[in-house]
C-alpha cells in the first residue's frame, strides 16, 4: 500500500503535505510539461506508507492506493508513472498560500465531478 495524490492538487499545491514527510517522497515536476499537470505526486517507491500527509491536505487530495475513489482512478498510475523521470521531479520548497476554505474544497471536488 502506498498512498497517491489525485487530481484534486492540481493548481492548489498547498504543500502542507511535504512539510511532515518523514522521508521526503512527495515531489513536483521541475520543468513544465503538458503530460504531467501542475500538482504534487507521491513516488511509490520512496513512500513508507505512515499516512501523515492525508490529513495534512486541506485540499482532501491524499488517498491510500487502495481507497482512491473512481473518478481518480487514473492518478495511481500518474504517480507510480514518476519513478520512469524521478530525476525531473524535486522535493519543493513551501510557499506561503492561504488555506482553502470548506466552500473553496468543495467547488474543487465539483469541478472534477466528485461529491466525496
């Protein structure tokens, strides 16, 4: 079991989640490119599975590979798919941004058609 970062991050990179990783595994795309969207990923083969990056995520984007609903179902192989380019992705560093509120949390999951 590892845990995956679902579409709902892109755009929103809150970063809260790679402030408490105990093993730095969660990572953004160094350069642009249109196959990989701007959010964070998990890399499945550094993750030790503790789970503190879940309720870090103000944006509910964080599910066990197991628990990832349906509509995100993609985003598992997105994130495994890191470990082919790991070396065009990095540890970022966190920047100041204001934490979402419920209605802002709720319109993200709306536009990506999930009402979890």
């Amino acid at each position: 079991m590892t845990w995956v970062i679902t579409s709902l991050c892109q755009e929103k990179e809150d970063m809260a989640c790679v402030e408490v990783c105990p093993v730095d595994c969660i990572v953004k795309r160094t350069d642009p490119d249109p196959a990989w969207p701007a959010q964070l990923y998990i890399d499945p083969e550094e993750c030790i599975s503790c789970g503190v990056c879940e309720p870090e995520c103000p944006w509910e984007a964080i599910y066990e590979d197991e628990q990832v609903p349906e509509v995100f179902e993609a985003d598992i192989a997105k994130n495994a798919a890191i470990v082919e380019c790991r070396d065009d992705f990095e540890v970022p560093d966190r920047e100041d941004i204001d934490t979402p509120s419920p209605a802002d949390v709720e319109a993200n999951k709306a536009k990506w058609g999930f009402a979890g």
